[in-house]
C-alpha cells in the first residue's frame, strides 16, 4: 500500500510541476486553433473554437489584448495591454440576484 500512495504523491508533483505556458506560446496555439475553427463545422472546427476561447482567456489573464487591424487584409492579433486597458479588457462576473 506505500507504494501506491509513493506513486500517488509523485503523479501528483508531476502535475503540479508542469511549466506554465508562455503568453508568445498561447499566442501561437491560438493562432493554430483559430485556423481551424475556420473549417466548415466538425467536431474538430467545434473542439477548435472552445480552445481558441480557452487561450484567448489564458492570454488575458495575463495582461494580453487584441489588436486591431490596420487594414482590411490585416488579421487581428495579441498585444500586451496598456495598463489602463488591462481593466477593461478583463470580463466582469454578473452579481446573481438573490431568489
């Protein structure tokens, strides 16, 4: 029994070590899944388009905004936010009514 609770403690570690993802290494992932959420629908559009949702968060926690395009041929891309910009781009959580 120590020794599943030895391999328990260390699968947990490991997890717990895992390295945070860079904002340039989110950036790039987002990109990816952005590309595909293009497809006509499938699962995998479907699946991209929930992980481009996922990152775009990830980035904006860390203090990442969308830029605009410049020109109509100019894909929009991430930028680090001014600190002014940072609150707005930041969602804000709805205070539930209570019943």
């Amino acid at each position: 029994m120590s020794t599943l609770r030895s391999l328990l403690a260390l699968a947990v570690l490991a997890a717990g070590a895992a390295p945070a993802l860079s904002a340039e290494d989110i950036v790039v992932r987002w990109q990816r899944a952005d590309a595909a959420c293009a497809l006509p629908a499938s699962p995998l559009s479907d699946q991209a388009c929930e992980d481009r949702n996922r990152y775009a968060d990830a980035l904006r926690r860390q203090g990442w905004c969308e830029s605009r395009a410049t020109t109509a041929y100019d894909h929009w891309g991430w930028q680090r936010c001014a600190p002014a910009a940072t609150a707005r781009a930041m969602p804000r959580r709805r205070v539930r009514p209570h019943a």
